[in-house]
C-alpha cells in the first residue's frame, strides 16, 4: 500500500441522495438495464497516462503536478504502478489502458526498451491476479520521442519504420500476455505538414502495410482480441491520414482489412472532425467496424484536444442510445481517455474526476435505454421509411433506371413531401434527460 490516496474510501453505489463526494449517485454495477448489468453495458477503463504519466504542461507552462513516481527508474516505474492499481481499486474500475511508454522507463535504446517493458508486464500481470482490473487495451506512443517527429509507419526514413515495427510487436505481446481484449494503434504523426517535402501514396502505401503486418503478427500469436484504429484529423500532425471513421474505412477496404481492424472513437476527435459522437458512432455501427470508445470531450471553444471528463448527460445519452442500437460493446468498452485540469492537484481530484465521468456515462446509459425501451423514436424511424417496406419498393433495388422510368411513367409517380418531424422527436428526447 502507498498513502498517497490516504483517506480516500473505494467508492460505493449510494443512490442519487448520496452526501459523501466519495460516492456514485447513478453508477450501479449490478443494476440490470436491457437484460444485462450496468457495468458490462459500459465496461469502463481507466487511462495509464493522463493520470499517472502527464505532468500537467500546457504550451506556455511546464509540470505542475508533484507526484513521488515521477523519475525515469524501475523504482518510479513500479510505485506508479501500485498507486495506479490503487485507483482502479478505490473506483471499482473492470478495465484499464495503457501505452508502453506510461508503464515503463525509457530505455537507452530498444533492447533496454524491451526489457524495462517486459519487465513491468509481468508487475502488472502479478497485480492483476490479484483481483486487479482487465485490459481494455495496450498500445505503442510512436508519438512523443523524438525519433518519431516526421511519423513512425508513415517515416520518410526505414529505420524509423522498423523500430516502430519492432516495438508494436512488443506492445502486442505485452496486451496478449496480458489478456487485453482490445490493441489500438492511433497515428497521431501519420500524416504530413507540408505537401512539398511529402510523397503522401508512399506514405499510405507504408501505413497500409504495416497495419497488414499488425493484423498478420496477432494471427500469429494466437492473439483474440480485437485490432482497433483510433480516428483523429490533426493534433499533433497537421493532417492525418486517419482523418474520421469514413476515411479509416476507405483505408481498410483498400487494404483488404475491413473485416479484420474496427475503429475506437474518440468524443473529442470526432469534434475536431467536424462530426458529433453520434454520428461517428453511427457509421463505424452502419459500415461493420465500430469497436470502443475514448469518452473524453473537447472545448468547444477552443478547438483543440483537452481531453476533458464528460459531464454533460444528454451528450452522454445520445451516444450510448447509437451504441445501444448497434448492440452494445462486444470486446470495446468505455476508456476515459481524459485528463485533470493542470489546477488539479490533489490525489482527491483524480478519484472525483473519474466518480463524476462514471455518473454521467451511468446516467446517460439510462437515459438511453429508457430511450430504447420507450419505442417511440424507434417507431417514428420506422414510419419515416415504411415506404421501404413494400415488395414494389424492395423490387426496384434490383431494377433498372430503364424499367423505374417506365413504372414512374405507368403510375403517374408524383411524391409528396413529408415532415420530418425534428422538433417533436428532439422534444421527445428532453422528456428522458
Ligand atoms: C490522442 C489519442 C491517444 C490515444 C492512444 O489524442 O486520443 O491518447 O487514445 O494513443
Ligand atoms: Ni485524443
Ligand atoms: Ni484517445
């Protein structure tokens, strides 16, 4: 045990009247919701890095958190791990994730890398056994070392695209060893800042490839989980390659890998794409391929990435209510990938934080079961294209333009438009929040 959540309790559910701050109002494990318990609905999953690895810099400041595992030994390394295992304790957490990098010291070169991470695997995996939390999913920063600046699969350099193949490698024998149900690869240098130095088909043609070696390495091993992508338009890069999930599956048929790679979406990357949640959402479930989710939201504002907690429920709700119509999760779940406001700095604020984020993906879970369970959106969907129904109609999909004409021509075909209804169905949608 470390002190460093001293006088903390693990938190319990206590009903909507709850006092204590150290409590879910709305988060209920155990409560049944469409046949099948809160938690196995959200599978939450708490990120390695924004609480234990980030310093608490923005661009015009350095750290300002002062945590006792901060240092680049096996000892940091290791504590950062127990207080880590702590938190999941306190929030009753069933998963985490992680990247290598948060787990483990950077080594001098890849060898010591490899071994620092291995190292910490099996830390983890003894901490596991011990009732710890599951893995979501494990991934590799081919991001912040500088050996990565111009991309890692995308490099103009081949050296670079071998050490990042290498030590995805790596990180995907870490998520196996450790029973990571998911492994996730978010490009955030694959893409370019200026055209004129970039040979962007080379570029794409080495993207493709490499995620092939991805998929081609967890058949490999036996691993069963699930190879996600992590869509994102800009932020570090000015343009990425895996702009939204539209894009990433254009990608993936191109390469033959649309059956074998689903998309993890992130609240605050779809915003900087332009989209809503829900409308990402939406597709990865319309095209086949939607796996997990990154709950953590954007300013709207500033138009930047600031990986906040979620705290507005009819968001929340609105997102839930597509996945809910997709299925649910299967081997995806709900990662926080959010961090504290660098004012932040008590151990407090990192439970409370995550006590709230939790409570209001509960709530919106409700609210969108509810939704669901209630039927009228569902049935004014089915309304607006019961028309689709009819044999005629179904019958014209395997037609002509030559034979629509003549059917148009033969019925004097003249359509009348029809409301559709956004108001009352938006009014409908305020009566579960
Ligand atoms: C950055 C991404 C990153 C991925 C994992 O914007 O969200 O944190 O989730 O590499
Ligand atoms: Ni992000
Ligand atoms: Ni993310």
């Amino acid at each position: 045990m470390t002190d460093f959540f001293a006088g903390i309790p693990q938190l319990t559910y206590q009903g909507a009247e709850a006092e204590s701050d150290f409590a879910f109002r709305h988060y209920n494990p155990d409560e049944i919701i469409l046949g099948r318990r809160m938690e196995d609905h959200l599978r939450f999953a708490i990120c390695y890095w924004h609480n234990f690895a980030w310093p608490g810099g923005d661009p015009f400041g350095g750290q300002t958190f002062l945590r006792p595992w901060f240092g680049n030994t096996m000892e940091h390394a290791k504590l950062k791990a127990d207080v880590a295992f702590e938190m999941f304790r306190i929030l009753n957490a069933p998963y985490f994730c992680f990247h290598d990098v948060d787990m483990r010291p950077e080594g001098a070169d890849f060898a010591e890398n490899t071994r620092n991470l291995e190292e910490m695997t099996e830390y983890f995996a003894a901490k596991m056994d011990a009732g710890g939390p599951k893995l979501l999913w494990g991934t590799a920063n081919l991001f912040s070392h500088r050996r990565f600046m111009s991309g890692a699969a995308t490099n103009p350099d081949p050296d670079v695209f071998a050490f990042s193949a290498a030590t995805v490698k790596t990180c995907m024998d870490a998520t196996h060893r450790l029973g990571g149900e998911n492994y996730v690869l978010w490009g955030g240098r694959e893409g370019y800042e200026t055209l004129l130095n970039t040979d962007m088909k080379r570029e794409l043609d080495h993207m493709g490839r490499f995620l092939s070696m991805v998929v081609e390495y967890k058949h490999k091993i036996g691993f069963k989980g699930t190879i996600l992508i992590e869509p994102k338009p800009q932020e570090p890069t000015k343009h990425q390659y895996d702009y939204d999930v539209a894009t990433v599956f254009g990608f993936l048929q191109r390469f033959g890998l649309e059956k074998e790679v689903k998309v993890n979406i992130e609240q605050g990357h779809a915003i900087l794409a332009g989209h809503s949640f829900e409308h990402e959402i939406a597709t990865a479930a319309a095209l086949g391929v939607f796996g997990s989710i990154d709950m953590n939201r954007n300013d709207y504002q500033s138009g930047w990435d600031t990986d906040q907690f979620p705290n507005n429920t009819p968001e929340v709700a609105l997102a839930y209510y597509e996945i809910l119509r997709a299925g649910g999760f299967t081997s995806g779940g709900t990662n926080f990938d959010a961090k504290l406001r660098r004012q932040s700095l008590d151990a407090e604020d990192l439970i409370l934080a995550h006590a709230g984020a939790m409570d209001v993906c509960a709530r919106g879970l409700k609210a969108a079961a509810a939704m669901l369970e209630d039927g009228r959106l569902e049935a004014a969907r089915g309304t607006r294209y019961a028309g689709w129904d009819k044999p005629e109609a179904q019958a014209m999909l395997a037609s002509d333009l030559d034979s629509i004409t003549a059917d148009v021509i033969a019925r004097g075909v003249d359509p009348q438009p029809h409301s559709g209804k956004q108001e009352k169905l938006e009014n409908l949608v305020n009566r579960f929040m």
